[in-house]
C-alpha cells in the first residue's frame, strides 16, 4: 500500500522517551475523548503502550457522536479530543480550545450513497433524489450543501432527511430514502453491500471540507505545556508502526469497529493512507495548513461554519479571528525542530 508518512513522522519512534520525557518523572494523566470513528492512530498507539511510553496516563471515553463530547470539554472533564466538525461547533457555543493538528481528511472517505437500482449516476444527478439523508451539523450536511451549490440547486429545495451514517443502511432496505451522505467506515460497508458510492466529497470541493483534529483544552494545554508535542509524538510513532506493518491498523478497526476485514482494510487506504502529514500540516502554502492565517484549516473551518449558520445549524456566525485563536502549531512547529 501507498505510504504516505514523510521523514518528520518517521523519525517520531526515536523521540519517544527522548528530551520530552524526563527520566523517573510521573506520567501526566489526561482524560481524552473521541467520537466512535475509524481513529487508526489512537487505536494503534493504545495497542502498543505508545501513550505511556511517552509519559501520557491516558483515560479514555468514546462518544457515539459530537454533542455529548462537546459536553464534556464544556464540563472540563475531558482534557484532550479527538473529533470532526463537532469540534467546530465548540467554538461556536464559546468553548474554548487549542486545535493541535489534523489526524486526517475525512472528505476523502465521505461520499453519495444511493440505493441499488437508481439513477443517480454521481453527485451532478442530486436533483433526481427523492429523500436524501444527511445529518445536521455534521460534515454530510456541509457536503450536501456544498454539493447543492456545485449543481446549481438551492439546498433549501432538497428533500433532506436528518440520518446519522450509521443509521442509513436500514433507511435503504426499507426504500426510506434515495440518497444519502455517508462518512467512513459506514460508505465503505454500504458499498461493499451493494449501495453505491456514486461520488466522493473531493470530487466536487476540491480537498473537501471534513478535517478530524485532536485539540487541547487551553488550560489544561497551559497547566501541561509538553502534552502537545507528546501527543504529536504518540500520533507519529503510531505511523511508523503503521508504516512498517499495516494489519495492525486493520485489525485495530475490526477489534473496535466490529468491521470486516475488507471494510477495514478499504477505510484504511481511502483515509488513513491519504492523511495529511505533519510537514504538510507546517507548511503554510497547502490546504492542510495550520500555520496559514486564511487557507488551510482555519479556512475549511470558516467555509464549514459558513454552510452550517446558512443550514441554521448554528445561530450565529463565528469570526475567522475566533476561528485562528483555536489553532494552536506551536507543539507542531516544536515537533518539527526536534524532528531535524
């Protein structure tokens, strides 16, 4: 399979246990939140012991979705997350955090489902659907919206039914709905059963508008200073691994997902093998930045906030200085030098 790992990440199993972590110091322990998703790097660095190599007492809550998550940045509870655009709804109910980097582009796994038999041929036949799912405030909604733009049709017009993913493989059997925005694992597992995915987010948004972050609270991140590049660190060293045998990713997502291995072997070239690299991530000139004042993450981030207050999902819009504040690169401008 296609590596996509760059010599920054690759050179992360070296700095494990090295000048961050102080020989004989008490591991710093977090609370780290996820949403039930495909987090290879989080799974695989579980499995190997990579959190406690690198100092980190991890305990870990998974959420089946983004507002219980958001319930517990806002309660303090959870300390570290890794999430969607969920996260950027914290940011518009004034939660504060510290976007440390994007563990993948989930764009490139979300794609138009439709039921066996119809005639839509990709996302240019949207107009033909009857009922499309695709759930609010979610990165299907911004697709669909995004989509609808691209064909020239007002989004407000479609027939748009609020189903989360996981719910739409029965909306097909039962003839519920005609179409609908899956995200990965479940547009893998709906095709590999025979829905097909006519159209994949890229195709028409270049890029796609679906980051997955790992963010901070800032004042834990201020009380903790090294947890970022620790958890940078841990993210790398769990590529590397990877890189160097990729069934244990495969198998991690069969353990926690329940897939099979095909459908975790799909997800994991059509995600995790396309995942920004940390030097991309650095590097202010690529769409993945998070070092560029405009472009980059905090530009998705306002072209998602953008699509979800024009979809009501949001009651007011959230200015791109809130937007840049939540980002913090300095962990991965760290991480980078150290990496040299």
């Amino acid at each position: 399979m296609r590596l996509l790992f760059s010599a920054l990440a690759l050179s992360a199993a070296a700095l494990i246990g090295g000048p961050a972590v102080a020989q004989g110091a008490a591991p710093i322990e977090i609370n780290y939140g996820y949403t039930t998703a495909d987090h290879v790097n989080v799974y695989v660095a579980q499995d190997l012991g990579l959190f406690e190599k690198a100092g980190l007492k991890a305990k870990f809550f998974a959420f089946p979705s983004g507002a219980p998550l958001l319930a517990g940045l806002k309660s303090e509870s959870l300390d570290v997350v890794t999430a969607g655009l969920g996260l950027a709804f914290a940011l518009g109910q004034n939660i504060p955090l510290s976007i440390l980097f994007v563990n993948s582009n989930d764009a490139t796994g979300e794609g138009l489902v439709v039921n066996e038999g119809s005639a839509i041929r990709s996302w240019k036949d949207i107009g033909k659907a009857g009922k499309i799912a695709a759930a609010s405030g979610t990165c299907a909604q911004v697709a669909l919206y995004l989509m609808a733009q691209k064909a020239g049709l007002d989004y407000a017009k479609l027939n748009v039914v609020n189903l989360p993913a996981p719910l739409l493989r029965n909306a097909f059997k039962s003839s519920s709905i005609d179409a609908g925005i899956a995200w990965a694992p479940y547009s893998m597992a709906l095709d590999a059963e025979g829905f097909r995915v006519v159209s994949w987010d890229p195709e028409y948004t270049p890029g796609g508008v679906c980051p997955r972050m790992t963010a901070m609270r800032p004042a834990f991140a201020k009380a903790n200073p090294d947890v970022g590049l620790r958890l940078l660190q841990v993210d790398a060293a769990a590529s590397a691994a990877v890189a160097k045998d990729p069934q244990i990713a495969i198998d991690a997502l069969v353990k926690r997902l329940g897939l099979t291995p095909s459908v975790a072997k799909a997800t994991m070239e059509r995600i995790y093998l396309q995942r920004p690299s940390f030097a991309q991530q650095v590097d202010p000139s690529t769409e993945h930045s998070l070092t560029s004042a405009d472009g980059g993450l905090a530009g998705k981030l306002q072209l998602a906030m953008q699509v979800l207050l024009a979809t009501k999902s949001i009651p007011e819009p959230v200015p791109m200085s809130l937007i840049r504040a939540s980002i913090d690169a300095g962990p991965l401008k760290a991480f980078a030098a150290r990496a040299k």
